[in-house]
C-alpha cells in the first residue's frame, strides 16, 4: 500500500477546541481519537459469528473533555459541535428522550455501568471526519471514543477488546441495533497499514498487512441511512431463522452460519425458504471469502484480493440485497477503470460509500474518471478521497 501521511492530524480540529471553548468558557484537559472504519470483506459476517476483514481508516471522530468547575457531577454535558446540538446525560436516561447521536453516548455510559466501571462527569464537546450513516461506522467511532474519555477521567483499567464489546453491547441493548463487534473492534484495535482478521466467536484476531503498491478510495454516494429504521435487524432476524432451520435439518452442532460450508449448505437449503436462504447463502460463502482475502493479502495479491471484494459485491447485490441504486451505480463505475483491482460496499449497506481497492499510481485518475462516471448515471455530487488504514483509538493529551 502506497505510504501517504494520514488524512487526520494527530490533534484534534480547531473548530472543536473552539467550541469547547464557546459553551464551557475554560480550556479542555485532554482529547480522544477515535477512527471509523472499513470493512474490506465480512460485512454482515459479525453476528453470524465468522471471520471478518475489517481496518481502522484515517477518518476521526475527536472528543475534548475536562472535568466539570466546582462541585463533582455525575452527569455529563455533551457538545455535537457540527451538529450544533447539546445534551446532558445522566444515568439511567432513556433513549427515546435524546438525539439520535446522543444515544450512543449515553448507550456507552450505561454499559459501563454495568460493569461496574465509572462514568465521572465531564463536559465534553465532539466533532469529526467521519461522516454519519455512510457505512465507516461514525456510530462505533462515537462510542469508543465517549469510552476512553470515560476511561481516562475515571482511571479504571481495562484491556482494548473489552472496551469494545461494551460499546457494541451500548449499541445492541441501549440503541436497538442488532450489530456485531466489528465495527468498534477495529476502531479500537486498527494497526497502520494492516487490515484485522477477526474470527468473531473465539475472538482470535491477527494483523494482515495490505498489499504494496494499492490504495483504498472510499467513494460516497452521498446517500444516507440509519441503522435503528430496521433494515439491518431484519437482516439479523432472516439469518437467526436460516440457523434455526440449518440446525433442525443439519445437526445440533450448527450453532450459527459460520458453522455451514457452501457443501453442507447445499445439502439443506431446500428446507431453507426465501429469503432465508439466499441470506444464508451470502453469509457461508462472505465467510470463505474473508479467509480467502487474507491468504491473499499474506502472498501480497493484490489482484486476488480485489476479486474477492468484487465477489462479495455482486452477491450483496443478489442474495443479502444490502446495495442499492446508487451503490451499484458506483460500483460500476469505479470497476469499469483499469487501476481498479475491485471494490464492495461497506458496512451494513443499503446506502453510503463503496470501498475500492486500486493501483496506487493511478489514484487520481480513478478518482476523477469514477466521479464522472457516477454523476452522469446518477446526477448526484460523490465525494472520492484516499484513505489509509490507521492505527486505533488513543488518548490526546492538550
């Protein structure tokens, strides 16, 4: 992968510090990084308990933080300075009393909380390069970084991995969104230049490095969606349906579809309805190409990893059905350029960004031609930008 210096500065905006600045009239104490992400292959894969190819992107969500003037609070007062919006919250607040964003915050202080860790009061402000519901999980970048923040004031310990199953527990049983632990797993846990193979029921993981000589591009569509309007719960519950069924008619050892191969699959899915099956489909073989794309990632192929992605695209299009118009458009346009090694939708899809794989000579080129090419099909204004897998969460001091 070509080496650039990262998108993000290693200090947060100015505009944050500003802000901070404006609504609590003193200088904030320190700050947190925390990435968003992209999932090279293994969308979906995650609360099917398989494999997953996923890497922290040089796209920040920043928070600054200090401890409350005079007397000790257990509430805390949050800034949304892009947003322009403001809340407070305090323990026990119930979801639907806040902003959306709000959510995951307070969604990350209540799952502290139940683990017995502290969530000392603080004012905090945040803001950040990740943009909201285009799939390079803003949401997960949020909630790890509220959780360091919390981590710092409060002086606890705990390791990485557990800091973001909490915040995915914040999101599954305090938001409402049936995701798995890939999201805030590798915002937490992202290595520069590598991708994170993470095997989600034993939650082994190993660093792979990206192949030389390619970068990554995400395309944006400019199109949005949110997570907690049920599309992606849906897709949970068609594929908890699927296992019932695979284990009723396969053996009480298919636990979940990563237990199922393409052969064992093929042997039941008659049982299986629609679109159940096509669902189960997807996940059995994305999991194959997760481990496919990693040994090809470990030999440096870069042309074997893009076809992977182009693989799990075309089948996200048919049997998961988690593209849409406008990604397939921008699909289609940046696998029609010759620097392009292959591309996919990333995270939960249904709108947002592709992610393309392409030859780091030609970066620009890509980027230009693949932008025309969409707005002619489309009349929609993208945003294309390189990005580089960046390292994970981290601390700041100011």
């Amino acid at each position: 992968m070509r080496m650039t210096p990262p998108f993000s500065s290693d200090t947060p905006p100015v505009r944050l510090v500003e802000s901070f600045r404006s609504h609590f009239g003193r200088e904030p104490r320190f700050a947190v990084r925390a990435p968003g992400r992209v999932d090279l292959l293994g969308a979906h894969v995650d609360y099917n308990d398989g494999f997953v190819l996923p890497l922290a992107v040089t796209r920040d969500i920043w928070v600054v933080a200090a401890e409350p003037l005079g007397t000790e609070r257990e509430s805390s007062t949050v800034v949304a300075t892009d947003l322009g919006e403001s809340a407070t919250l305090t323990a026990g607040a119930v979801p639907g009393t806040l902003p959306q964003w709000a959510r995951y915050a307070a969604g990350v202080a209540w799952a502290l909380g139940e683990a017995g860790l502290t969530t000392p009061g603080l004012d905090i402000a945040f803001a950040g390069e990740v943009p909201m519901g285009a799939g390079i999980s803003s949401s997960a970048a949020l909630e790890v970084a509220f959780a360091l923040a919390w981590k710092h004031a409060g002086g606890w310990e705990t390791e990485r991995f557990e800091l973001a199953a909490l915040c995915r527990r914040a999101e599954n049983d305090y938001v409402g969104v049936a995701c798995g632990i890939m999201d805030q797993f590798a915002s937490a846990l992202g290595r520069r230049d590598h991708g994170l193979l993470l095997d989600c029921r034993s939650l082994r993981w190993e660093s792979v490095r990206l192949p030389s000589d390619t970068a990554l591009v995400i395309a944006d569509t400019s199109t949005r969606r949110q997570l907690s309007d049920g599309a992606l719960n849906r897709r949970y519950d068609e594929c908890m349906r699927a296992t019932g069924i695979a284990r009723r008619h396969g053996g009480s050892a298919i636990a979940a579809l990563r237990d199922l191969d393409a052969h064992a699959l093929d042997a039941i899915e008659h049982h299986i309805p629609e679109p159940e099956r096509s669902r189960a489909r997807h996940i059995v073989e994305d999991c194959a190409r997760v481990l496919a794309a990693a040994e090809a990632m470990r030999a440096d192929d870069a042309a074997g990893l893009g076809e992977l992605m182009n693989r799990s695209m075309r089948s996200a299009q048919t049997l998961y059905e988690c593209s849409g118009p406008e990604l397939d458009a921008m699909w289609s346009a940046g696998v029609e350029h010759e620097s392009c090694l292959g591309g996919r939708c990333v995270g939960a899809g249904f709108a947002g960004c592709v992610l393309f794989l392409v030859q780091a000579a030609a970066v620009e080129p890509f980027i230009e031609a693949t932008a025309r090419r969409f707005q002619a099909a489309t009349g929609l204004q993208p945003r294309l930008y390189e990005v580089q897998a960046a390292d994970g969460a981290e601390v700041v001091p100011l």
